[in-house]
C-alpha cells in the first residue's frame, strides 16, 4: 500500500492559491467575493481600430448591399499572389455619391441583390506590381503603363460584378481579368453573332451597365467589369495620386 500523507492546508485555500496561480500566468484580474469565493474576471480582448480612409475618400464596404472581394489583396488574381497589402475598400467622395445612387437602384430593381466589389482604389505600388507581371506580353494592353496613372489610383473606377440574393454571380461570359476580346464590350456584337457570348450573359452586362450608367459611371470598352466615374481627362484635371 502507498504511504498516504496529510496536507494540512484547508480546500478552499489550496484552490484560492491554484486560482491565484493561473491568475498570475495568464494575466486575468481577479476579485474575491463572499464566502471567500473566488471569480476570474476576463479583460475583453484589445480591438484593432480601422484606419478611417485619406480625406476626400469613403469606404464602400459601409454600404449594405455590396460584397468586397478584393482580389488584388489576395492570391486570387492572375498573377496568383498578393499584391495589395491594404484591406480597404475606398474610392473619392465623388466616385462614392454616384456607387450610392447604383446603390439605390439595385436595391429597388432586385431586392436582395449585391454588387461584388473586385477593386477600387488601386496604390501605385501595386499598379507598378501589375505592369511588371504583364510587361512585355499581350496582357499588356489591359494594364495602364504606371506613369500613364489609372483611373484606380486616382480613386475614381471600380471593377465590379452583380450577384443574385443567393450570392451566386451573375454569368458575364467571362471571369475578372480575362484579358481576352470576349471580355470587351466594343466586340460585344461581333461575340454574339459568333456566339462565344450568349443572350443571356449579354443581358446579364446590359443590366449591370444600365444601372451603373444612371448612376453616372462610364463603361470601358476593354473590360466588362471596370467602370469610372469621371471621363480620363477631366479626372487627371482635377485630382493626383495619393502619395
């Protein structure tokens, strides 16, 4: 039989002293109630506050029927890594009133539906990152030369989809950054009579572009998802690239 040993320590002092113990490594507060009772009270984990965006810029992830799916901030993208190292989703104020009123209309035409955000303002850092995987091949002619400035990092285009109410997005004919002459509204026609593009995905772009058009935004010819809310001249006019 093992020797059995007696502790003198009354129980409830034993486990005051286990408490304590975890208290001191863990860092929790501890307070003493009646009874001798004894209650760990946890401290609420810190929060990390989001940076508020530049002045003259909003954040559209503030909108409650629209998706951010930034691709450019994950590896989901044609170059297949991480390019933009900034979470936020933002565009100039003005650029911001017009998504608004698309806002609008897409709550009131399809109850339910969500725009899918796949980019807006763009740092140039990351448009140089997007030059340099496209420089010198045929994908170049879909990405603006860095010194050139886009509309992106001016703050003043979107890239952007449609979903219905069951998250699924719309068939467009093509994915984001297709780069290919399917993805261009200018052979839109031409794709149609060819049928590389169906009724139904032509239809599906009609009615992205007619909501984004009366909200003021201008189609780009090249790129089916890439809309801009100021024609190029007037925007290089008026604004500068955020340093």
């Amino acid at each position: 039989m093992e020797p059995q040993f007696y502790d003198p320590t009354p129980s409830v002092v034993r486990v005051a002293a286990c408490v304590a113990a975890a208290v001191f490594v863990l860092g929790l507060p501890i307070r003493l109630h009646n009874a001798g009772a004894v209650r760990v009270e946890r401290t609420p984990a810190p929060t990390i506050a989001k940076a508020p965006p530049p002045a003259g810029f909003d954040d559209l992830s503030a909108l409650s029927n629209v998706k951010i799916d930034k691709r450019y901030a994950s590896s989901n993208n044609f170059c297949g890594r991480i390019l933009d190292t900034s979470a936020a989703c933002i565009v100039r104020e003005i650029a911001y009133q017009k998504f608004e009123k698309a806002c609008e209309i897409l709550r009131s035409e399809h109850p339910g539906w969500e725009f899918v955000i796949f980019d807006a303002y763009r740092p140039q850092y990351v448009q140089e990152k997007l030059w340099q995987a496209v420089k010198g091949t045929p994908r170049s002619k879909y990405v603006a030369y860095p010194k050139c400035v886009s509309l992106h990092s001016l703050g003043l285009a979107l890239d952007l989809t449609l979903a219905d109410e069951q998250g699924n997005q719309l068939d467009m004919g093509t994915g984001f950054d297709a780069f290919t002459p399917l993805a261009s509204p200018r052979f839109e026609s031409e794709n149609l009579r060819s049928k590389k593009l169906t009724p139904a995905q032509y239809a599906n772009r009609l009615l992205l572009r007619r909501i984004m058009q009366r909200a003021g935004f201008i189609q780009l010819q090249s790129e089916w998802w890439h809309y801009e809310a100021l024609h190029e001249k007037t925007a290089h006019e008026r604004y500068r690239v955020v340093r």
